[in-house]
C-alpha cells in the first residue's frame, strides 16, 4: 500500500511537471506573433521581454532601441553538407540566446534591418520548441520615425537559462518533398525573385533553372507594405496572399535559395496559423540532388 501510495504521489508530480513545461513552452492566447512598437514602447521594461536586434554588421553599434541585445546572424546559421546557411545545433541555438538572457520563461520581440534576418532568428528559435517570441512590426526604422529613444549604450545582461529540443517537424526536406509531391496536404511557397522562379536569374551568381513543381511564387518585400513604409501589410491582406497559393488545410512548405528568404513566408504563414515547414537547405539542395525543376510562370 506504501509503495503504490509513492507510486501514485510520483505519478501525480510528474503530471504536474508536465504540464508546468507545457504551460511554459506553449505561447499564451493573448502573446501575438507580431507586435506594433507602441506595444513595445509600453512593455520595454518589463523584465521577461527580451528585445533582441539581428544584424551581420555594426548597425547595433550605432543605434538600437534601449535594452535591445545584438545577435549576429551568422550565430544562428551553420554550413552542413555543403549548403551555407543550415538551422544549428539545439545547442548552439542555446547557447546563442543564453548569452543574451534569454530564459524558458523570456518573450523575445526580433527586429532586424532586413526582415528574413528577424524571421530566421525567430523560426530557430521555433525550432528548438521555445514559442514565446514574437517579430517587431516596423523594427527600429518605424521606432525611429516615432521619434522613440535610441541608445547606443549596450545593456548589462546575465545569462539565460534555455530549454533546447530539436523539432524536426518544423523542416521539410527534400525526401519529405518529393513523398508529397503533387498530393493533397501540401502547397509549396517559393520566396524567390521573379527570375529565378521562372528559370532565367540568378543568386550571387548562381543560376536558376527554375521552380520546383506546384510552387507558388511569393516574394517576402509582397508581405510588406511598400514605399516609405516598413510596415507589414493587414491581416487580411496578409492572408488573401496566403489563400491564393494555399488549398484549404494543406501544411505550407516554404523556400527559396538557401532558407534565409524563406524564413519570412514561413513566419507569415505561422502567423496567419497555417501548418508550416520550411525547407532549409532549399534550392540550393534540390539543385545539388539534380532534382526536377519546372522552368516557366507556370506553377
């Protein structure tokens, strides 16, 4: 009877843990992927918010928004199996956000000055299963013609402490691809450049012969609204773009050159609640497999 007790008390604490865990990896209803900076403005201090700015430069150095931590974009890429730009280890993703105060209990709001620099700092996190994160709409261009206060002093920060756990299911690969190819469940989002999607441009002087099959043409600069605005485009923009490349219910996977483009039509799709993959290695990989490709505006 004593044992069975322990057994029941042990099996109950582990319910109980479980589900703290899932509490604490699971974003809250009311935590939006996308914020506005006046949100931002409004919660800078609060202590779980994590302001991170994502640069391969020293932009950081001349100007970010108070409390904002400078992560380097070549910290959250890596070089595998010959393509360039590969999501990381659980760890080093860890050890990357740690660095930079980032707890299993931290918010983090990403802003970058190109956007697929923030989405793809986001879309690791993603992968390594921590959800509260979110992207500021605007980034520092839209604070600074709010007249908000920039700084270039660099804040104290302590270390974070991370839970790290790959998730798989968030890549799609080229065998996943080829398996659902042309099959109900999946609509393919190609974020390349006209050229390049119809077979007759190039990426830093690597051509393109073009798409692979069923891929519909996306540009990531489409989700935006345009001109002198950094701005996202509405919601309802945002998702008739989605709905006139995506059949009902199927999983969105998304790709462009190396995965860095990509990033960003992978964090719209998951912000619109979309089931979505990205497809890391992209054209690059399915190049390099001399996998089909279809040239032409045909999708």
């Amino acid at each position: 009877m004593r044992f069975s007790r322990s057994l029941g008390a042990f099996a109950a604490a582990t319910a109980l843990t479980a589900g703290l865990v899932a509490a604490r990896r699971a974003p809250a209803p009311d935590e939006p992927l996308v914020v506005s900076t006046a949100w931002l403005a409004a919660h800078l201090n609060d202590p779980s918010i994590v302001v991170i700015q994502v640069e391969h430069d020293d932009s950081y150095d001349k100007g970010h928004i108070p409390g904002a931590r400078a992560l380097s974009y070549m910290d959250i890429v890596t070089s595998r199996g010959g393509l360039g730009s590969e999501v990381p280890s659980p760890d080093q993703i860890r050890d990357a956000f740690e660095k930079l105060g980032v707890s299993d209990q931290s918010r983090v709001i990403a802003y970058a000055s190109e956007g697929p620099m923030a989405s793809r700092a986001l879309f690791t996190l993603d992968y390594i299963g921590h959800e509260r994160f979110a992207m500021l709409d605007g980034g520092l261009e839209q604070w600074r013609a709010e007249g908000r206060p920039v700084t270039r002093d660099v804040p104290a920060v302590t270390r974070g402490h991370l839970t790290a756990q790959a998730h798989p299911e968030r890549i799609a690969t080229a065998d996943w691809i080829t398996t659902h190819l042309g099959k109900p469940g999946l609509s393919l989002i190609d974020t390349r450049t006209d050229g390049e999607y119809v077979g007759a441009g190039e990426r830093h002087g690597m051509p393109s012969a073009g798409h692979i099959a069923g891929a519909r043409q996306l540009e990531w600069e489409q989700l935006f609204r345009g001109g002198d605005s950094p701005l996202l485009k509405d919601r309802s923009e945002l998702q008739r773009l989605y709905a006139a490349r995506v059949n009902a219910g199927d999983t969105v996977a998304t790709y462009c050159w190396v995965g860095y483009r990509a990033s960003m039509t992978y964090f719209i799709a998951r912000y619109l609640g979309y089931p979505v993959k990205l497809y890391d290695g992209s054209y690059q990989d399915w190049q390099a497999r001399k996998l089909p490709v279809r040239a032409g505006a045909t999708p």
